[in-house]
C-alpha cells in the first residue's frame, strides 16, 4: 500500500501548509471569468473561478464540495473534441469504453461507473449540458464544440441536480450569447490520419442591451486509426453539429435563455481486437472441445468444411487463432464484417429566470430526441461469430422549478422541483455463430418508459462570520416500465411463465422506487484564502428491469437501486500572494446494491443482465494544485487515489466473487505546464501535459483476467502556439499522445463462454496545425 502512505503523506503536508500559511485577508482577485489571468496590477494571479455547481453563480474556492473546472483555454489547449479525451484532466475521473457502441462513453467518478448504456440503465454519472440532463451517455463526442467551462462534480448528487446519481455529475456549459456586439471566431484543424475540422460561432446582436443570438457549429471528420481485412477504415468518423442560443432580457429582472441543437455523426466503429483465445483442449471420445470454444471452433470448422476429426477441428482452431490474434498490426483486424454507425440527436432548451423582490423563480425545461444505429463485430476475425446490430429510438422531457432567496443576508435556501419522462424503444439484432445456430439471429426488442418525480430543498446559514452550516434533502420517486419482445430464428425466447398472454411474444415489466436523498456539511474560512470543510452526502441510483434476458427466467430478474452515502473531508486554499492554489479532499463512501452486468452464454446465445452486489466500499484522496511562479510561467498537477472493492457479492450465475476489485485504475495524475512570452510583437505560448493512470481490471469476471487488464501507462500531449495581436489571430501546432504509447480502453470477456476475450484499441498519436481567427469582442 505504498501508493496510500504517498497519498496521505501528501495530503497532509498540503494541509498543514495552507493551515499555517500567513495569507493577507485581502489579497487582490484578479479579474476572471475561469483559470488563471492576469490581475489589475499587471502582476500574474490566479483569477476567480465561477461555478454553478449549486445552482447560483460563486466561486470555486467558496463551495465546500469537491470540483474541478475545466475552462475554455485548457480545453483548447489539449485540443479537446470527444469527451473521452477528459481523461486525465479532473481527480477520480475514469471514461471507458464497452458494449454501448462508439457513440457511447462510460463516465465514472470515484468509483462509480454504469452496469451498462441503455433505457433501463441510469448512470453512476451524470451529465448535463446547459443545465438540461443527457439521461443516456450517448453522442457526447459532438457537444464540446463552442465550451465555455465543464465541471466535475464528485460524490453523491441528489439534492440540486436533475436525477440522483451516486458517483458525481459532469456540468457542461455552451458559450452564450452577450451584449456586447458583434463577435466570433473561426478555427480550422487539419491533423494526419486525415482529419480535418471546421468550427465557428458569431454573436449578433438584435436589440441593443436587450437581445442577442449566439450561432454555432462544427464539421469534424479523419479517416480511422485502422483497416480490417476487407479495407475499411476503423474509426473513421464524420460529426456535424450546430447550435442556436438566444438571450432576453427585457427588463433587469427577467432573463430568458433559449437554446436548440442538432448532432449527426456517421462512424465505422471502433477497432476491437481479440486480445486471447483458450488453449485448445479436444475429448478424443467425444470430440468435443473443452475450455469454452466449443462453439466457436465447430463454427470455424464448418465455416472452412473440415471434417469433424481431430486434425479438422485442430486446423479450425488454429485458423481462427490466427486470424484473430495475428493482424499485422495493432490497429489492424481481419474482421470480414464491415461495421458502421449512425447516430442523430436533437433538442432544445428553455431556462426563465424572474426576479421577483426578495426570490427569483427559475424554470428549466428541455427536450431531447435520440436515433442510433451501429453494427459492431465482437472477433473481428474472418468467421462470423458475434455482430450485434443494436439500434435505439428515444426521447426524453425535463422540467425544473426553483425558487431562490435573493436576500443578501446570512440565510440562503433554494427549493424545487424536478419531473423527467423518457420512452423510447431499443433492442439489437445479432447474428450468432451462424453457421451452427439455426437459431441465429438473436433480437432482443423492448419499449421502455421511464418517470422521475422529485421535490427538494437545500439551505446555508452562516452561523458565524466564519461558519457555515449547509443542509440539503430531496425525496424522489421513478417508475419503469418495459415491454419485451425477445426473439431468434427459432421464434419467442422469452419464459412461457413471464408472457403477458399466452402465445404473444411480449412480456410486461415494472419497477418503482421511491427514497430521499440528503447532503449536510459545515464549513469554516479563517480567512479569505482558506476553506475547510467536512460534507456527509446520500444519493441513489434508480433500479430497472433486464432486457436482454435468455429461455432462463433468472435473466429477466428487475435490479434494485443502488445506494452510496459518501463522508468527503476537504479544504481549498489561495497561497503565496495568489500565486499558488490548493486543494485537497480526502473520502471514504458506503455503496449499497450495486449494479454491475454479467454475460452468460444459453444454447449458444449471449445474455447479459445487471444484478445487485450487495454491499461495497470506497476510500481515497484526491489533490489539485496551480501555481504561477512568473507572470510567463504556470504549472498544473493533480493526484488521486481510489480503493474500491466489493465486501458482499454472491452473484446469481458466477457464486461469490466478494473482495473483487472494481474496474477503475487505483492511482491517476496529471502535470502540465504552459510558457507564454512576448515574440516579434505578439505572444508565442508553449503547453504540454503528461497524463498517467494506473493497472485496471476491466473484467473480473474473466477465467484470464491479466487478458482483460490495461496495464498503468501515461499520454504525452503538446502545444505551440502563436498570438498575431494585429490579426486577432492564433496559429498553432499539436500533438496528443505523443509518445504513441498503444493501449486499451476497454474489454470484453467471453472466455467463459466463448473462449475468447476482445478490448477496444486507444487512439494512436495524433498531430495537427489549427488556425482561430477571433473578431468583435472575442
């Protein structure tokens, strides 16, 4: 436990030099609207950093919660265009790739990551762009165009935000529209593996001082990072967006923000490899095939016509051995499938502030629309095993209320209400080992719809000039209700006893539950370059029902929902005349009911299901820190370490799997620093971060786990950059993973029941030069 005794040394050291260190009360604030600026004195500081991780605007340092913001210079600085490329730029955040197709991405904060991507399943995370809640991790690679800031927010949310959730909440932000006339920008990249991207916004304005329209949108496209056997592009990805922002506000106590929004994007996948294959094992009795691969080595033989002897069935396994794992390269398959994605989103948002004496009344209402369709293969080898074709129709309706005190006095409150309706249907068609299931495809077809109510209230008091106490409580109810309709070649898969009627392949399904959720903390500032605080939260994650369920009735068993109370211990901490900054908390989280999805194979068919692991814990320690030691040099670092593992778990098909480690890296750190200095009359700025993370155990489940682990490995990226003052104008040249370090960003294991396991390959280097030109007040 070395990396514990590191963790804990380190934050205590930190602790005990902000507690002790001789601050001015006063120190000047630079002027800022995120990350670090230069102040009114001419003399470099790091400026105030607003959030709204509580629903009104303060700053950073002043809210006893843990958050990272990310702002727009270092996400453009990172050339930042997915949402999996956050990773390594916030504290405990892990995103992963898996089973919901390459429009999908699991986000997961201290631990808590999603059993898996569909309607029945909510999020450990979640993620809120403009305040409105995306209830599905799906088509976030195209919302981060024309960012102002993204925030972390890490534990336990349910008492201010949309739908509980038990990891943390992900707060993306869109630049708005303003007053101050005509502004904008263009920016063009073009990079190697042809990538070429397009993006702009302009700001009109329509009556002065009163309305303006902000106009946004991004074409991105390259051509993949690897071929299959029959020459297509893996990963090659073509995303359209656009988006409209429209501000009122006709007098100075209304405010009204409209938004509405368009994504397209069309994808050739991702590059999925068969990372092992079981050793071959033959009963020359029966011939048959031990270890799993008995299927799929009969496949293979049928497929090439060997007989079934002992020589056809070990020419059959070789040949898919090496189809499998010889390639040729790393981002290169024999996959004879061709694969693709499609995947359209829309939708639009309204949020009405109205000042009315001493409270404003604030409502958020937003509709979100979703069509996806995808077909991966799960071998990418020469035979046709495994080709899921999933597809997913939905949308979903939020409405939120508030009523906040407008009083500047020693008591703030906040108190709401929050409704979601979501349905939709979704299922896949998937073709499996072909040419020995008569029963092949498998579908799996459901509509499911989804209610969430909830009330809540959260107060501070500042019991003195120094003190402050903070309490918060939500009571909310969710239904769920799903219609299967499961099928194969063969006819009805579902159980005779689960039919709604007999004879009619569908079969009715209901969960609900209902529970409150609260957060408590007290916070102390001695003064005003310090916080300490201590916050106990309780959230939940609503449960669901099993869609993808086999002829076993046990596959369709409903999940209950999970529940983490996490204690969070912290400060945030302004040093050395606001040249340095830092923060530091340390947690310890109690996680009831956990979700978590396991596969098993039925008469030659996948099934897979979440269940419950009965009881969990999770501790760690996170630490950020910024300094600017001269007015041209900043650094940035953050550390995180997270123990998380299950105390109680007798799974329903694989027994007790108690003590298993959870599918996240342990340790995780990021350093980066950036050098800007005056050159031929204008500004020449160099960035670069190094970004590590730690072993992670994608699939404990697996007979082969060091097949399915990622090994600890770390992604160098760079940046120059060149200021024309004259022109308003920024030329600049980068690199994001430098060092091409080949890695994983998920796995799958079928070794079980296939006897093989797959993983999804991590992008390779990337390099490219990008030109912004900025007008009006930009």
């Amino acid at each position: 436990m070395k990396q514990v005794s590191i963790i804990i040394a380190a934050l205590t050291a930190v602790s005990v030099t902000a507690i002790s260190a001789g601050m001015p009360a006063n120190a000047q604030e630079a002027v800022a609207v995120a990350g670090d600026t230069v102040g009114e004195d001419a003399s470099r500081k790091l400026g105030t950093v607003t959030v709204t991780a509580r629903r009104v605007d303060e700053s950073v340092q002043d809210v006893p919660l843990a958050i990272t913001v990310i702002d727009e210079s270092v996400l453009a600085d990172s050339a930042i265009s997915n949402i999996r490329d956050l990773q390594g730029f916030a504290p405990s955040l892990y995103l992963a790739s898996g089973p919901g197709g390459p429009s999908a991405a699991n986000v997961g904060i201290r631990g808590q990551t999603q059993a898996d991507t569909l309607l029945t399943t909510d999020p450990s995370v979640a993620v809120y762009v403009d305040e409105i809640s995306r209830p599905r991790q799906i088509g976030l690679r195209a919302a981060l165009f024309d960012v102002g800031r993204i925030e972390v927010l890490k534990g336990p949310q349910g008492t201010l935000f949309g739908k509980n959730t038990t990891g943390g909440a992900l707060l993306v932000y869109s630049k708005r529209p303003d007053f101050d006339g005509l502004s904008g920008y263009v920016d063009s990249v073009a990079g190697n593996l042809n990538t070429v991207e397009v993006s702009g916004a302009v700001t009109l304005p329509i009556i002065a001082d009163k309305m303006a329209i902000r106009l946004a949108g991004k074409s991105s496209q390259n051509d993949g990072i690897g071929q299959n056997a029959l020459g297509q592009n893996l990963g090659e990805t073509n995303d359209k967006a656009a988006r409209a922002s429209l501000l009122w506000e006709p007098t100075s106590n209304i405010e009204w923000l409209a938004t509405a929004d368009w994504t397209e994007s069309e994808t050739t996948g991702s590059v999925i490899k068969v990372v092992h294959v079981n050793d071959l094992v033959i009963d020359p009795n029966t011939l048959r095939v031990g270890n799993a691969l008995n299927s799929v080595v009969t496949a293979a033989r049928v497929e090439l016509g060997l007989p079934a002897t002992v020589e056809g069935i070990t020419a059959a396994y070789n040949a898919f051995s090496d189809s499998a794992l010889n390639t040729g390269g790393f981002y290169e398959t024999n996959g004879a499938t061709p694969v693709s994605g499609h995947l359209e989103l829309w939708g639009g948002s309204s949020d009405l502030k109205v000042d009315i004496g001493s409270v404003m009344l604030r409502s958020i209402t937003g509709y979100r629309d979703t069509s996806r369709n995808d077909i991966q293969d799960y071998a990418q080898t020469q035979f046709d095993l495994l080709r899921p074709n999933n597809f997913t129709y939905s949308s979903s309706f939020t409405q939120e209320f508030h009523i906040v005190d407008n009083i500047d006095d020693r008591l703030f409150w906040i108190v709401g209400a929050f409704y979601n309706y979501e349905d939709g249907r979704e299922g896949s068609t998937t073709p499996q080992l072909t040419a020995i299931n008569p029963n092949s495809p498998s579908m799996t077809a459901y509509s499911a719809t989804n209610e969430n109510i909830s009330v809540f209230a959260q107060a501070e008091y500042e019991l003195t000039d120094t003190l402050r106490l903070t309490g918060g409580v939500r009571y909310s109810e969710t239904q769920q209700e799903v219609i299967s309709r499961n099928a194969n070649g063969g006819g009805c898969t579902l159980p005779p006893e689960l039919l709604d009627t007999p004879g009619v392949c569908a079969a009715t399904f209901n969960t609900d539950a209902a529970q409150p959720s609260y957060l408590a903390s007290l916070d102390w500032k001695p003064n005003e370059d310090l916080l300490i605080y201590v916050k106990a939260a309780s959230s939940f994650r609503a449960g669901g029902n099993n869609v993808r369920g086999s002829s076993d009735p046990i596959t369709f068993s409903p999940f209950e929902p999970e529940e983490a109370t996490e204690y969070e211990v912290g400060f945030k901490s302004d040093l050395a005349d606001g040249r340095l900054r830092l923060n530091a908390a340390t947690f310890y989280t109690e996680y009831k009911n956990i979700q978590r999805s396991t596969t098993v194979s039925r008469n030659n068919n996948l099934a897979t299901f979440v269940t419950n692991a009965a009881e969990g814990r999770v501790y760690g320690g996170e630490i950020e820190a910024w300094v600017v030691p001269t007015d041209n040099l900043e650094f940035s670092g953050s550390l995180s370490y997270v123990d998380a593992a299950y105390e109680e778990w007798q799974d329903a098909i694989l027994g007790d799997r108690t003590d298993e480690k959870f599918a996240i890296p342990e340790l995780q750190y990021s350093l980066t620093a950036k050098y800007t200095v005056p050159l031929g009359g204008n500004d020449l700025s160099i960035f670069g971060a190094w970004r590590w993370r730690d072993d992670v155990e994608f699939r404990s489940e697996a007979i082969n786990t060091n097949t399915v682990t990622q090994k600890g490995f770390g992604l160098l990226e760079a940046r120059i950059s060149y200021h024309l003052s004259d022109y308003n104008l920024d030329i600049s040249a980068f690199g994001k993973n430098i060092l091409d370090e080949k890695y994983y960003t998920g796995f799958l294991a079928f070794d079980t029941n296939l006897g093989y396991n797959i993983g999804y390959v991590g992008d390779p280097a990337t390099f490219g030069v990008e030109a912004r030109y900025r007008f009006g007040a930009q």
